[in-house]
C-alpha cells in the first residue's frame, strides 16, 4: 500500500493569523486533524472522530493532577469551526474546509506526458480552426472568390490591382461580380489591361470598352459624357484665353506704333 502524502504549506501555517492564535497544544490538533484528512478514504473528511480521540493522536494526554490543558484542548473542535477552517456534525464527522482546492491532484510521469500531448493536440486544432478562419475571412475582406478559375490571358496582377480598388472604393466583389466582369473582359483579352487602368485612374467601380459603346443612357454613359463636356469646356476655356491674350498683345502692339508715329 502506498504511503499516503499530502500539501502541507510551511510559510502558510508560520504565518497565517488564524494558526498563530492557536496554543501549542491546538496547533498539534490542527496538525493531527491535517493528517487524518490526508489518509481518509474521502479526502478531507474524518468520519467518526471524537475529540478525546483526537487529543490522543495529538500527544495530549489527561493528567489528573493538571488536568488544565485537557480541558482547554476539548473546545478545539469548535473553535475551529468558529474560525471556518473545519466543520463538524453531531456524529463525529469533521470535513477540512477548502480540502480540495487546496490539495491538486499530483499527476505521474506518463500522466503528464498524456495531458501534454492532449493540450497540444487541442492548440493545434484551435490554431488550425483559427488559420482557416482567418484565412476566410481575408479572402472575404480583399474581394476574393477563391472558386473562381482565372483565365490564362487575364493579367494577375492587374486583376489583384483591380480588387483593390474596389476595396478601396468600398465596393464589395461578389461572386457574381467578378463572374460577369471576367465574362466581360474575355470580350475584350486585348485591351483588358487597359481597360483595368482607365477604371482605376477614373475612380469607376465598373468595367467598360474602350470604344466607350455603352447601352443607352447608363450610368457610365453618364460619366464619359460629363467628362467629355468638361473637357470641351476646358478646351473653349483656353481657347479664349488664347484670344485675349492675342488681342491684348495686337493692342499693345499698335499703341506702339502709335506713339512711334506720334513722336
């Protein structure tokens, strides 16, 4: 049979106030009760203890001609259990209060190498299920349909560069966005790399031909016509400060001439 063993704190029990109000004799019971507790069939409980008993166990033996120490030890029960570190019932059984917590089960060599193993498997699947979400949720976040088949002739850094502006524009890449503009820039192999950058450089969120033959009045449309207007209008702009610059310096130019006659 092994030899049952259990916690016992040293700098605790020299320091804790609780221990140090008791006499002598009394430390040796809570000692005694300590390790009684410790070889109990149920850890931390004493069954059928009475308190004679324990003052035996303890070293204190009844002197008839001195019996002082006797009787002050036999409220040792009680005085414990005022101070809340056992409890005690009327059939002798006295349970050492935060038994459990305080005792942790010690485990063997294998035990440990067994709770190692099972740790690090369950980090492992954590930091497995971890990575995988992460990488989801990157793949949500930079507009990546990860089941799309990119086209050989697609330029891939300029479809990541196209991602990214729609990012950046806060406009999100569905699945069948991206499906409907590769179905669309298939139509146009050739000049997609182009027709990415003229997107990028006009801040569009859309795709659209070069030779700029929209449908109707849509939305791009729109925008190429405004900009066409403002273009015009910058060019008559100029054009007419062209003009008066001209006329300024024909002016100038014959207030010359004038004076030079006048002289």
């Amino acid at each position: 049979m092994s030899n049952p063993w259990f916690k016992f704190y040293a700098s605790e029990y020299l320091s804790d106030p609780k221990v140090g109000s008791l006499t002598p004799q009394e430390r040796s019971c809570w000692v005694t009760i300590l390790c009684l507790a410790g070889t109990s069939s149920t850890p931390g409980v004493i069954e059928y203890l009475t308190v004679e008993v324990l003052l035996q166990k303890s070293g204190i033996q009844f002197d008839p001609y001195h019996p002082e120490e006797w009787d002050k030890c036999l409220s040792i029960l009680s005085k414990l259990e005022k101070m809340k570190m056992i409890t005690a019932n009327e059939n002798g059984v006295i349970e050492v209060l935060n038994w459990k917590k305080r005792q942790e089960h010690n485990l063997t060599n294998a035990e440990r190498q067994a709770k190692y193993r099972e740790n690090k498997k369950s980090n492992e699947s954590v930091t497995s299920v971890t990575t995988k979400v992460t990488l989801d949720k990157n793949r949500i976040d930079n507009n990546i349909n990860i089941d799309t088949e990119f086209p050989s002739w697609l330029n891939k850094e300029k479809w990541e560069e196209w991602t990214q502006h729609r990012k950046e524009i806060k406009k999100k890449m569905t699945p069948m966005t991206i499906k409907k503009q590769l179905q669309f820039l298939s139509l146009h192999q050739k000049d997609h790399i182009k027709i990415i950058n003229r997107s990028i450089m006009n801040g569009w969120q859309g795709l659209f031909p070069l030779d700029n033959s929209f449908k109707g009045n849509s939305d791009a449309q729109k925008v190429l016509n405004r900009q066409r207007e403002d273009r015009e209008a910058q060019q008559e702009r100029e054009q007419s400060a062209q003009d008066s610059l001209r006329i300024k310096s024909m002016k100038e130019s014959l207030e010359k001439l004038t004076k030079a006659k006048t002289v």
